[in-house]
C-alpha cells in the first residue's frame, strides 16, 4: 500500500510516494532532502540569510542521513540474501517445526521461498517459517 503525501509551497505543489512502512526521516530520500533545502532558502528572511557554514553543516547532515538511510537498505538486503542461503541449507532435509497457525508440520523440505522478510521452508502443502524449526534430520540414502 502506498501513501501519498501532497506538500505545498507557494504556488507551487509536489506530491511524493513513501513505501509502505516507511515513516518520519525513513521515508525520506535524497531528493526529499535536497527539496527541503531548496524550500528553505527560497523562503529565508532576506535580512538574516542562512550562513555559508551553517548551509554547510546543513548539507554534511543531509548527505550523512542520506547515506545512513542506503545502508540501511544495503544490510536488510544481505540480511534477506543470508536467511535465503540458510533456507536453503534445509532443502532435502527431514524438519519439524510449527507453521504460522502454531500447527506441528513435519517432512522433507522441497523448496525455500521469502515472504515478507522472512525465510520459509516448504514441505509439500506446507510452509514453517526457518525459525521455527526445532528439529533437524538428515536423510541418507540406503
């Protein structure tokens, strides 16, 4: 679901799509910061103007947040790219664990998908979430 946020200045109006999710400075990316930078110094009080070191100051931030808000991104896509490699590390394996319904689901794994974040392990019908696995077991060939 995406919001839509409608900001105005002037005679001027931009609208701007946030992911869902997303709220305050997280939903802010570099052009947003940049805009606001914009806005503000088209709109400052011509008698006390923003200063060279403080308009510094203020883009030294824009670019730190900016740059703290993509590596953000950067780590929860390792962080999904690790737990499907963990899932993986399943397949073919003899797990029990609960599902989502906390309903005891046992088998073979035969496949690992990522739903919302998060790792799950298919075993015919059913999917458990990695997490939830309490047992192990491998299975040899006889």
């Amino acid at each position: 679901m995406d919001v839509n946020t409608t900001t105005s200045t002037g005679a001027s109006s931009t609208a701007t799509t946030v992911e869902s999710g997303k709220t305050g400075f997280a939903a802010l990316n570099a052009d947003d910061f940049m805009k606001l930078l914009l806005t503000q110094l088209q709109n400052q009080d011509p008698s006390e103007p923003t200063s060279n070191e403080e308009l510094l100051n203020q883009l030294s931030s824009m670019q730190s947040l900016a740059s703290s808000i993509e590596l953000g991104d950067t780590l929860k896509d390792i962080v999904s790219n690790q737990q499907l490699t963990d899932g993986a590390a399943f397949l073919g394996s003899y797990v029990t664990g609960d599902n989502d319904q906390n309903v005891a689901v046992d088998g073979v794994v035969d496949r690992v998908v990522m739903r919302e974040g998060s790792a799950y392990l298919g075993i015919g019908e059913q999917e458990i979430p990695v997490r939830n696995v309490t047992q192990v077991n491998a299975l040899f060939a006889q």
